[in-house]
C-alpha cells in the first residue's frame, strides 16, 4: 500500500506472503524470479502490532523505535547521534560482547575524519587523503584500515531522457573526455583504478569477462576521438569554441555532487576540466545529500555522480542501469535507474536470467549483458568505489581486515549482513 517504502522493489516479482505457523513463512512470487531470494533476505521487517495503526507510515517520524538483533535497546535517538544498547535475549548466548553501539553523524569527511584520527571513533567507512599517513601514521599500533575495491562502482550519469544525453555517440565521447587516470589520482590517492567499460567492480571478478571489458575502448581518455565523434554527429562548435544544440544555444551543464564528499567533489572537477576540452561549459554544483539524492531520484538533473547496485550476481547492478522496467518519468521519484535508459536487449537477457538457475548458464547471460552495456554505454563508469573501513584497535579486537577477510569491512553496508557478522565478532580489549 506504500510504494515509497518498498526500497528494493520486492512487491515487483511477489504476489502474496502469508504467516503458516509460528515459524514458517510462505512468498508466492507472481512468477519465477531466482534473484529474488536476495531481495527478500535483505528487506527489513518492522513490528505489525505498532505499524499496523499509522496513518502514513511514509511520513512517519518513529520516534520511539524498535531495534532487533543484537542491539535493541535504545538509549539515545536523536538527529545527530543515536546508541544502542545490547539486546539482553539475543538468540545467541554470549553475543554480541561489545555492551553498545554508539552512531554520530558529520557533516562532511573533514570532521569525520578529525573524529577517527583523534580516537573518538572506533570503525568508519570513510574517504581519508593519505590515510598511511593522516591515519595510520598517528598510532601504528591501533590504527589500521582496509579498502578493497568491492564497493559499487562510481558512475557519472547522464540523464537519457534530455538531449544530446539520449544520443549514444554523445556518451561515448563525454566518457573519452575523462582522464580517469588523473581522477584517481587527484580524487582518490591512487586507492582505486580506472573502471573498464563493463562497469564491474572487484566483487564481480569471477563474473567479469576481460575481452568485452577490452571491446570498450569508450573509456579510454581520447579527446582527439570524442571532439571527432561529436563533430560528426552535428554539434559543431560555436564562435566562442562552445558547442551548440540544434536551435543554437550553448552547452552547459551542472555536474551534481554532495556537498562534503570531497573525493566526489575532486571528481567532478576533473570531469568539468575534460568537459571543457571537448567545448562543453561544465561546472560542479554541490547539495546537501537529501537534496542531491532527491533530484537524483527524480530525474531532475543533466549530469550526477552517483554509485550504483550490488548483489550476488551482476543481474542487479545490470537490471538497475539497463531494465526498462525500472524506468520512471521524470519527477517521479525511483530508488536507481536514474539515468532513466531502457535497453531491449538488455530486457531480454535480464529477463532470462531471472528465469534461470544453472550457474553456467547464468554466467552466459552475464557475458551478454555485459556486452550490451559495453555496446550501449547507457552511463559511463569512472571507478569501483573502494569498500572503505578504518579501525581502532585500541578498544576492541576482531574487525575483517585484509589478512582475516572474514567479511565486508565497511560499516557503510548496514543493509546486509556483513555488519552483522562485524558486531558479534567484535571483543573489548
């Protein structure tokens, strides 16, 4: 009944859920969906005896949660900070050993980042320039981190509903103006690498097939290419070396980032400064993140940074940049496909995975969604986002680090059961 709640679209592929007995659940999905497991593990679930009564759950501030897990007890809950304390009945005796979890918020990196170097956070997922040395490098003892490029890869998307975004040759020639090269560089202190024309990240490596990654060559930084690419396809430029659109007027455009995310925001600089190489005026414009993320969801905006889907299998990540299905008209907000593309092909592929659960086969279908996107570079992939993690030993022992891989180190992944595992592992010092 509530659309807006349905974060991860399960409502799409279910037809009914009913209770059997007390421990047995019965979905009845609308029809065959293997992917759909992971949606379902994943969808949060909320008390019925206190929802049930709430005129609009949409709007619903809770200011009296609820917790389940192993933390539940609420101690704290305001805008800035909230703590949870043990769960006194968790299911498994002795866990969780740490007594509460205690969550401030920040306005940008810099003060989180003042906050982890000064010992007053004991795990964040944060951006932190020359971590060796600002982070590390202060107490080598208790001060340690881990980024393994297993986070969602970074894109810079271009709204396919607007012109010239919606012309291929257009997007192929605005991601050869990119020097990822430089980006990673400039942004991101060499601690990721240039995306490949897959899009992929690291947690996809099984999945990915080099010789289509190698068939992109749209995400190599070729300026000599892109300006012949958009000379030919009719957007010549004008007197002032800007190019034009059909009626005449100039090309430019507002990059959208989030204001205190400063590799974000060192990103789009370096594409504005490629944009303008090609007779594009680009310029960056930053927001807090619930503006970005709602013009982002509407559709209200010519080029944004943004990251993109994980799952299991690249069907997600692909079905949330390619899916027609997943496409909204603009003003309407949608939880990803933001770019708004809608591939045929893409359609047919998708929809046959869902229907399959041989792995080999799957893997198939894989490489042909791969080279689709290769083919139709629906958004233009920058980077795999490094899944960040900084720990302080100092007061507890037990975070996933890079020679005990036990499971995803960032505390950014709170919708999956990476954090989970982290919070029962953890032991006081």
């Amino acid at each position: 009944r509530h659309r807006a709640l349905d974060r991860r679209g399960v409502w799409g592929f279910l037809q009914d859920v009913r209770a059997v007995d007390d421990r047995t659940v019965d979905f009845r999905l609308q029809r065959v969906f293997v992917p759909g497991f992971d949606e379902v593990a994943a969808q949060q679930i909320v008390p019925e005896h206190l929802w049930r009564d709430i005129a609009d759950p949409v709007t619903f501030a809770n200011e009296t949660p609820v917790g389940t897990g192993p933390f539940t007890e609420v101690r704290v809950f305001r805008n800035q900070v909230y703590e949870l304390g043990r769960n006194p009945r968790y299911w498994q005796e002795g866990l969780p050993r740490v007594s509460a979890i205690r969550c401030p918020a920040y306005p940008g990196n810099d003060r989180a980042n003042l906050a982890l170097v000064f010992d007053e956070v004991d795990w964040a997922g944060n951006f932190i320039p020359a971590v060796d040395r600002v982070y590390v490098g202060r107490n080598p003892e208790t001060h340690h981190y881990w980024f393994p490029l297993t986070g969602s890869s970074i894109f810079l998307y271009c709204n396919t509903r607007r012109s010239p975004f919606d012309d291929l040759r257009v997007r192929k020639a605005l991601s050869m103006a990119v020097d990822r090269d430089l980006l990673v560089d400039v942004a991101l202190y060499r601690y990721s690498r240039p995306a490949d024309a897959t899009g992929l990240s690291d947690a996809f490596t099984a999945w990915r097939d080099s010789a289509i990654a190698a068939g992109g060559d749209w995400v190599r930084h070729d300026l000599v290419r892109a300006n012949a690419m958009l000379d030919e396809a009719g957007y010549r430029r004008g007197p002032d070396g800007i190019r034009r659109h059909g009626d005449g007027t100039p090309w430019r455009y507002e990059i959208l980032t989030v204001s205190g995310w400063s590799d974000w925001v060192r990103a789009s600089q370096v594409i504005a400064r490629g944009l303008g190489d090609l007779g594009i005026q680009a310029s960056v414009r930053t927001y807090d993140f619930s503006a970005w993320f709602q013009r982002l969801q509407e559709g209200d905006f010519d080029l944004s940074l943004g990251w993109s889907f994980e799952g299991p299998t690249p069907y997600l990540f692909y079905r949330w940049l390619m899916s027609s299905s997943t496409v909204q008209p603009e003003g309407q907000a949608s939880m990803g496909n933001w770019h708004r593309y809608g591939s045929a092909a893409a359609d047919s592929a998708l929809s046959a995975f869902e229907r399959e659960p041989d792995p080999e086969v799957q893997r198939r279908l894989a490489d042909e969604l791969q080279r689709i996107f290769v083919a139709e570079a629906p958004a233009i992939p920058l980077y795999p986002n490094p899944s960040w993690a900084e720990f302080n030993t100092g007061r507890f022992e037990g975070f996933p680090s890079e020679e005990n891989p036990y499971a995803d180190p960032s505390p950014n992944k709170f919708d999956r059961g990476e954090c989970l595992l982290v919070l029962t592992t953890l032991t006081p010092r």
